[in-house]
C-alpha cells in the first residue's frame, strides 16, 4: 500500500469467515465519505466490523492515521474498546433499557469522562440532532428516523476519529428517508476524520458518499467518483444498480463485436481489444416497423419479453442479439400495441454508445463481466 | 367410499367463535376430559384440604408459639442470605457457561446441574461428607480457622444455596444466551470495556430474567427440607427451617402444622404471581 493518506484511514487486508474471503485495499482520507457499495454478502459489513475490531482480519493490516490497529503478521491487535471508531449499526443497536440522553452519554462516560461531563457532551449532540426534546424517551418510543439521529449523535458524542455507518438509512420508510438522507449528508460534511458508509442503494451511495468502492464477491470490482461509476459501470451489478444496458465486446476501431451475440457501431476513438459498452435505456428506440433512412447507426430485431411499469415510463424488457432493456413512454405502449412477445425493430446512435476500457483499477482478472441479462430476479 | 355423517347443530355463537378463531370444536372429547378432571382434582384436593383444616379462628396464636416464629425468622434470613450468594456467584458461572468454550464445559454445565434432579437428601450426605467435621474440606476448616459448619445456620444456608443456586444460573444463562450480542458490540465500538458492558449493558438486557431467577432460587430455598435436614439437623432457633418446623409440628402441634404450611402457601402464591409474565404464559421457560 502506497497511495496516500498516512493520516487517514488505510485498510489491506484478509479476512477469512469459512469459505468466503473478503480481500480488500483502500484508503479513505479524512474528510472523506467512502462509499461501500455492493449486493447481499459482498462482504461490505465484514469490512466494518474488521475496521472496528469485531472481526480480527486474517491477512494484511489496517491502520489509522498511521497508527496500527490489527496486523495479522505481526500479531498486533486493538481491541474495539480502543479503537477511536463511532459505529452506526444496520438496526441502529440502541441500548434499550437507557433513556436517549443516557445512550448518547453512554461512549463519552465509556471513554473516561465524569458522569457531568458526559452528560454536558451528550446535550451538546443532542442539541446539534434535534434530539433535546426526546431526551427522556427511551428507543422503543422512537420513530424510525428519530432513532437514526439518536444512533448518529450516540456515535459522534464519543468524538470519534473514523465513523462507520452500516446502511444508515435501511431501516426507514421511502417517506422519511429522503429527509434524514438530506440531513445526514450535512452532518457527514461536519465529520473531520474518515467516514466508510456502507450501502446497498445506490442512490444513497450517490448523494452520500464522495468516493465509491463497489464489492461483490468479497473483492473490489470498481472504484471511482459516484458519476464515474455511475457514467461506466464495470459489472453487471453496477450496471443494473445505475440501470443501464452493459455489453462486453471487442472493439476494432468503429465496430464492436459482442460476446453474447452481436455487434455495434460506436463512435470511433481508436478502440482496439476488450471493451464495455454502457447504454441508457432511453438512448434505445422502440419501432414496429423496420426504420429506412434513419440516421441511427445500430438496428436490430428483438421480441418484448416482459414490460415493467416505472415512474413515469415502462421499461421493455427485450429478447435480441444483443438484448436490452428499452424505455418508452405508456402512450406509446398503447399506441404501438407494444405487447409480450411482440416483434419490434430497435435503434440506437453510436455517440449514444459508452465505450471503455474493462478492469478499471483494481479490477481482478477473474471477475468477470457478463453482457446485460434478463433475470428478473 | 366416504359418505356425508349424520349433521349436528352448531349455534350462532359457536358459528362465529369458530370463524374468528378457526379450528376445531371447542367441547373436549370424553377420553381426554375425564382423566384431565382427574388429574385437576388430585392437584387442588389436598390444597382445599389444608384451607379446610386451617384454624382459621387461632391463627395467630398457632403461628406465634416460639417455635414457629423462629423458624420463620431463621428461613427467610437463610433463604435470602442463599439467594445473594448465589447473585454474586451464580450469576458470572452463568455468564461464563452462555458466552465462553473451553474443554469440559458440557460436562461442568451437567454438573451444575445435577443439583436439580438429585434428590435433596443425596446432596445433604455430600455436603455432610465435604465440609462434615471428617470431610476433606471441613477437616481443614476445622483445623485451621477452628470452624465446625455442619449443624449450625451456616450450614442451612450451604444446603440451601446447593440446591436452589442451579434454578438461578439455568435461568440467567439461558437469557445470556439467547440476549442480542449486538448490544454488547455496539457498547464495545462506543469503547466500553469488558466489565463495563457487563455492568452497563449485559446485566440491565437480562434483569428480567434475573429477577426470575433469584425469585425462583429463593422459593427453592425456603421450601428446602432433605439436604438441609441432613446437613444442618432440625435444633429449634439455629437450623430449624419452616418446612422442619412442619414437620415436626404434625405430630405433637398439629395447627402450627397447618398455619405454618399456610404461611409457605401464601408464599408460594407470591412467587407463582411475580413469575407470571415469566413463566404461566405457556411455552417459553426462561
């Protein structure tokens, strides 16, 4: 490990847990919310747990701000008592017997204050979540997002030098999450030292975090800005996240070849060998008819497997070589009798067409990218 | 072939009972009712029995010859003193059987719990044997520190926390167990030490069940008769207990009998009451 930041937070690391391995590297600079994203058992909780000396690592080492925390060679161990980590806890992990005010003085007294200190630190955060009202109740009479401000403010009171938020925002409703997101993103920008959030949305990895890990598997599949990895997904997973339509090929000059059956024309930037095409599913038009004289570079025929109802638009679900997934409107689905198993024609332009390079920084060769599937799982 | 059976009548109320509930007919087929009676009648019949004989006119004076109260004195301080001792040892024997592994430790939990289902009176002749004045332990007890326990109150309070102190680690341990360990991590990541998260966090999750615990090692305690009898004898005001005193009183004072039973009764009724949510809702046992 080399790249940067001795003051912050740097992890490279083994942990073995049974057959599953978690093999990380990365570093999260003070100041910095490094995302975690990634499905159920990449391995994204077993991080944390190792950074806060649940789980001793099995390999490697992980430090902060330059100080040794867990090194497997050496034998070196902080237990989590001594690490200077706030953990905010999936379920949040209230203490239940204690008043909100006494479970956020509960790490301040835990870490040596007298009992009038403690409880002059636990207004202080109290005071800065909007919590010195509810100061007296205890976690069974919270609301879901009171609880999360309690769970943030029991974590920050014991001044931490690194914060560790498991899915901060799972355990609430659709309609009081976008808010206490909002206000989390303020208290996050407040943080001075390191921040790993884990999450499995990536919409709050999007708002949250400055800088994103994508993890499957136990490994890093990706790393980059969330727009990065939003514009240019490395896998499958991300690319469904973002949705997008992802494509493997190879790429000779203006023509890509496709793994999973057949090719497109992108634009022409001198691409030669394995590469990714990234689509959004409104660059991709849905005709009944095959289009003449159309400017659109890419045609081909495919078959309407399923159609799912979004927002404001039905997603086509579309069976061809290759096969996509297509947005259009629900007046069109009316108009153009665009039924299950119905033969349509689909467009779309080369400059509509991502193409990258695969196995972005850190990308293990044995991680592979399928072209877009069509489970519906 | 199936063919359809002769109908029977089902009134509106059973009708809805049924609907809302579900299920089966509500009456209790006769093999199962008469025996159920049965076995009703052998468990309440000898309680109206004692309500019947009770001197309900004399009660007070049956209950206030001296022997009487001094072995009520003597067994609530000896059942309350065992309790304690029990609180302070039992309770971290059970933490260390719910939360630690090591070599042997099936075997140490079966022995702590053979106090349980050995019969009373076995346990006394063990304890008369370790801590007797020819015992292994008591020979040095007497020897060194001039100490001679059996036969005195040390010794009822000995008896009574071997045998009752199990009921308390049982129960403490099975709530240590199945307790959310994710409490104790987030007071760790919070950097609470070991005890302080035992103090602060394990010990208040499980107070219910400690409460339990000690109430039900406290009964066990009071009700104690073989092991103590056999370990401490039966001298009024020094190891006379009340289920002794029962004892004993049958014979030659037979309503101090029955006042001091109805005494243990009321008791017992007591403690059936402050375990209600623990223990009468059916199913789970601590």
């Amino acid at each position: 490990m080399t790249h940067g930041g001795s003051d912050g937070l740097v992890v490279d690391a083994e942990v073995r847990r049974g057959s599953f391995t978690l093999a990380v590297s990365l570093t999260a600079a003070p100041g910095q919310v490094l995302g975690l994203l990634g499905p159920n058992g990449a391995g994204k909780s077993t991080l944390l747990s190792a950074v806060a000396g649940l789980t001793p690592i099995s390999a490697g080492r992980i430090a902060l701000a330059g100080q040794v925390m867990d090194d497997a060679d050496s034998g070196t161990f902080v237990e989590s008592a001594g690490r200077p980590v706030g953990f905010v806890f999936q379920n949040y992990r209230l203490f239940p017997h204690m008043t909100v005010a006494e479970n956020v003085a509960f790490s301040p007294r835990a870490r040596g204050l007298g009992r009038q200190a403690a409880q002059a630190a636990a207004r202080h955060w109290m005071a800065r979540l909007r919590l010195t009202d509810l100061a007296g109740r205890k976690p069974a009479q919270l609301s879901g997002g009171q609880a999360q401000r309690v769970a943030l403010a029991r974590a920050l009171a014991g001044q931490p030098a690194l914060l560790l938020l498991d899915e901060p925002l799972s355990a609430l409703d659709a309609g009081t999450r976008l808010d206490v997101q909002a206000e989390l993103k303020l208290h996050l920008a407040d943080f001075a030292g390191p921040c790993l959030l884990v999450t499995h949305d990536p919409i709050e990895a999007l708002v949250l975090a400055d800088q994103l890990i994508v993890l499957e598997g136990g490994r890093i599949v990706q790393e980059g800005t969330p727009a990065q990895i939003a514009r240019r997904p490395a896998t499958d997973y991300v690319a469904k996240l973002v949705g997008l339509n992802l494509y493997q090929g190879r790429a000779d000059g203006s023509q890509v070849v496709l793994s999973g059956g057949g090719s497109f024309v992108v634009a022409d930037h001198g691409q030669h060998g394995d590469v990714l095409v990234a689509v959004r599913p409104s660059a991709i038009l849905v005709s009944t008819e095959s289009p003449q004289h159309s400017s659109a570079r890419n045609t081909w025929p495919a078959k309407i497997s399923g159609l799912t109802l979004l927002a404001d638009r039905v997603r086509l679900d579309l069976e061809g070589q290759p096969p996509a997934l297509a947005d259009v409107t629900p007046a069109a689905v009316a108009e153009l009798s665009l039924d299950p198993g119905r033969q349509v024609w689909l467009t779309t332009k080369a400059t509509d067409l991502e193409v990258y390079a695969p196995g972005r920084r850190q990308v293990p060769s044995d991680v592979r990218t399928l072209p877009y599937s069509h489970d519906r799982t | 072939m199936a063919s359809l059976a002769a109908p029977s009548r089902l009134t509106q109320r059973e009708r809805a009972r049924r609907a809302a509930r579900g299920g089966a007919p509500r009456s209790v087929p006769p093999p199962l009712l008469v025996p159920a009676l049965i076995a009703v009648a052998f468990l309440v019949l000898p309680l109206i029995g004692l309500l019947i004989r009770a001197p309900w006119g004399h009660l007070g004076a049956a209950l206030s010859g001296s022997d009487a109260t001094q072995a009520l004195v003597l067994s609530l301080w000896t059942a309350t003193t065992a309790t304690g001792i029990s609180l302070v040892i039992g309770v971290p024997l059970a933490w260390v059987l719910a939360r630690t592994s090591f070599p042997g430790q099936r075997l140490l939990r079966a022995l702590v719990t053979l106090p349980l289902v050995l019969p009373p009176v076995v346990g006394g002749v063990a304890l008369l044997l370790a801590f007797g004045r020819t015992g292994f332990a008591g020979r040095v007890l007497d020897s060194w520190f001039g100490l001679t326990i059996p036969f005195t109150p040390i010794a009822v309070v000995m008896a009574e926390t071997f045998v009752a102190m199990p009921f308390l680690i049982i129960t403490v341990e099975g709530a240590l167990r199945s307790a959310d360990q994710g409490f104790e991590e987030a007071a760790a990541t919070l950097g609470a030490k070991r005890m302080t998260v035992f103090w602060r966090v394990t010990l208040p999750l499980v107070a219910p069940s400690l409460g339990a615990g000690a109430v039900l090692c406290w009964a066990r305690a009071l009700g104690e008769f073989g092991a103590t009898i056999t370990f401490a004898g039966s001298f009024p005001g020094q190891t006379e207990t009340m289920p002794i005193a029962v004892y004993y009183a049958l014979e030659n004072d037979p309503d101090a009998a029955i006042a001091l039973s109805l005494v243990l009764l009321v008791v017992s009724i007591a403690v059936l009451v402050s375990l209600r949510d623990h223990w009468l809702r059916g199913g789970s046992v601590a």
